[in-house]
C-alpha cells in the first residue's frame, strides 16, 4: 500500500527535513505541501536541495486542503497546530512537529506556552522508557501523534535511564546544550544573523525559561515514581555557529550506593536493542558531525566520582532525531512499517 502524504510548514526547517526523509520512502506518495507566506510559489524555491519534489507547489495550509490524506505532517509555529488538528477529526494519522500536543499539563503550557491548550497526544520518540515499558508501544496503530521539541528529547533521552533504574538523583540536573541555529526556524530574527552567530557562542533562555523544560521534566517523570515537580532541571542551551545539531552535556548526582556498573548497566540496558540511540563504549563521547543527516541519538557516559555526578554527553541532529527523523520513525511504526524505514544511523562527517 502506498500511503499518501500533505506536508505543513513546507517551506520552513522541520517541514523540510520531513520532505527530504519522505522523498526516500518507498511507502510514501507525497502529494501535497503547504506553506503561508509563501503559498503559490513552488517547493523548490524555498528548499532548493530537494531535486526530486521540484514538481511541487506550496498551497495555502487550511484544513480543506490537508484533508483527504492518509498521513498528515504539521510543522507550524507553535500555538498554529490546534486549529487545523480539530478542523482534520477524520484524518486517519496526523504527526505534529509543534509543541501544542506534547504537554500533559495545562499548568505547565500556561507557564511555558500561553494561549489554547490542546489534549496531549502520544509522544513519538520511540525508545523512551516509561513505567510501562517504551514508548514505542504506545506508538503502535496511534492515529495522533506529537513529535518531540529537539533539546528536550536529546535530554530526556540523556537522563531517563538513570532515573528509570534509580542511580541518579532527578532533584539536581544540570544540562548545558550547543545548538545549532536552525533549532528556531528559518524565519528572520535578528538575533540569528549571520554576523550575530559566526565566530561567537550565544546563551539563551538562561534561568528556567526555555519551553523545553517542562517537556523533559515530563518525560522523567513518566519514567519513574517521581512528580514532575520533583525534578529539577538547570537548562541552558548556548547558540553555535554550526547550521544543525545538538551536543548536550547532562550531569545529576549519582544516587546513594549506586555503584559504577549498575550505572552504566542502566544505559546499557535501556539501549541495547535500539538501532536509532546508541552508548558509545566507556571512555568515548560523539561529536556533532557523527549525527548529521542521521536519525542517530550517540551518547558518552562518564561517572565523574570526584564530583559525584553521572555526566552524559548526547549528541543529535535538530532536525532528524530531534524532529523529522522522530516523526518518520513514529510514523513507521503507527503504520506497522519496518521503524527504520527511510532512516538512517550514518551520519556525514566531516
Ligand atoms: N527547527 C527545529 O530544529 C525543530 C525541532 C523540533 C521541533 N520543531 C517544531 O517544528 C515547527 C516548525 O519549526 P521550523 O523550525 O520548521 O520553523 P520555520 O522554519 O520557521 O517554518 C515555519 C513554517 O510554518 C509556516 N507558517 C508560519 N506561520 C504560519 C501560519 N500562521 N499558518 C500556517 N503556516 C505557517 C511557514 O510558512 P511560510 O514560510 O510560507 O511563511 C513555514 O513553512 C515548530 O513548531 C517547531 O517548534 C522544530
């Protein structure tokens, strides 16, 4: 069967990423991609390395046209997908790049968000831990899906073990994260300039601000016993003049008694069996270029006794497995295709 596909926010980053993985997907017809601003023109305009969609043209995103789809992608600015999402009620299977689907709480998306506040959908980043197992399970024959925020599921993916297998303290995290500029969007802002990113590193969102939090916090706490107001997160994402990517270094305190093997056992055993999230043997951590293009979470771990905290280093591409590759894999196995369908493990490098 082949399945067919609209695109939203195809002129934007995630829109893009979820076209090019698409584009290799033997399953996947894609028949429609939207925009706003620049509906009317086509595709190939706005994302020139797309050769073999440059028959494409951009329509205008409203419910009529994304209707009559097997598959629908949002990748809208957040607060955007809820209109669509409850105009689209039969659409068989709709994947939402945005945030407006992900947060369980309404207090949480008050407090990072603001406006309408939508039902929360199942969370497409497949190899998490929960209390009742992965969250691939939950993905089988969903029909709504919410694809992660980019830094919050490099960081979940970071620390849910060690919370879940209760050899780290939640109460006392510590993420720093270099990001890649296309983390925000394509649309201009001055702050993201080419003369305000090159040659300078740019913190931002500094002191408990950044939207991501509660995603993360959400995500330890389905992981474990622990309320999401137990866990403590100091987040700070720092802007590098690199195009894509995330390298975020997460540290908490080790948990009372755990020795270093139950420690590295509860990585070990949480990713064992996965293709798309891999921990790097004792002693090496990944770089950004080795994800790039890749649906690849690579992870170093380190028990840093002097300190007494576990340190994970994760890296990721913003735009695979921090959101395109997330909901092409979701996708898979909502559809019962192979998970890895159209994905990648290697990344290009240098
Ligand atoms: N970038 C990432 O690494 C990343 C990672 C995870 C999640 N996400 C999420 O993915 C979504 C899209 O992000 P992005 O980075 O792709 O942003 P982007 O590059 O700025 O693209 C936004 C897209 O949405 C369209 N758009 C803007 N306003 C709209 C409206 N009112 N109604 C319908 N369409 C509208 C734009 O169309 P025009 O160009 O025609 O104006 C464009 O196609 C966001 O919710 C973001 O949080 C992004």
């Amino acid at each position: 069967m082949t399945y067919s596909v609209a695109v939203s926010g195809a002129s934007g980053y995630a829109g893009g990423e979820i076209l090019r993985l698409l584009a290799a997907h033997p399953d996947i017809e894609i028949r429609t991609v939207t925009a706003h601003s620049n509906a009317g023109q086509p595709l190939i305009e706005h994302q020139p390395h797309l050769r073999s969609l440059a028959h494409l043209t951009l329509h205008d995103t409203t419910p009529e046209i994304l209707a009559g789809h097997d598959v629908v992608f949002l990748a809208l600015p957040h607060g955007q997908s809820g209109q669509y999402t409850d105009a689209l009620a039969d659409a068989p299977l709709i994947i939402d790049a945005g945030a407006d689907h992900r947060l369980t709480s309404r207090d949480a998306w008050d407090a990072f968000y603001g406006g309408a506040f939508h039902e929360p959908w199942v969370y497409g980043v497949p190899e998490l831990l929960t209390t009742a197992g992965k969250q691939r399970e939950n993905l089988q024959g969903a029909t709504r899906i919410a694809a992660p925020g980019c830094n919050a599921s490099t960081v979940s993916l970071s620390l849910v073990p060690g919370v879940a297998a209760g050899v780290i303290d939640p109460s006392d995290i510590v993420s720093v994260l270099a990001v890649g500029p296309s983390g925000a969007g394509k649309s201009l802002k001055t702050n993201l300039l080419g003369s305000e990113i090159l040659g300078t590193a740019n913190p931002y969102a500094v002191g408990g601000t950044h939207r991501h939090i509660p995603e993360i916090r959400q995500a330890l706490a389905a992981a474990s016993s622990h309320a999401p107001d137990d866990i403590r997160i100091s987040f700070t994402p720092v802007i590098v003049p690199m195009a894509r990517g995330i390298l975020a270094t997460s540290t908490a305190p080790i948990a009372a008694g755990a020795t270093d093997a139950q420690i590295r056992d509860a990585w070990q055993n949480a990713y064992a069996d996965e293709t798309f999230v891999q921990l790097l043997p004792e002693g090496h951590f990944p770089r950004t270029a080795d994800v790039l293009g890749a649906n690849t979470a690579l992870m170093g771990l380190a028990v840093d006794r002097a300190a007494n905290r576990v340190t994970v280093v994760t890296a990721v591409d913003n735009l695979v497995k921090g959101t395109a590759g997330a909901a092409v894999q979701s996708m898979n196995i909502a559809l019962g295709l192979p998970e890895g369908r159209a994905l990648t493990v290697n990344g290009v490098a240098p």
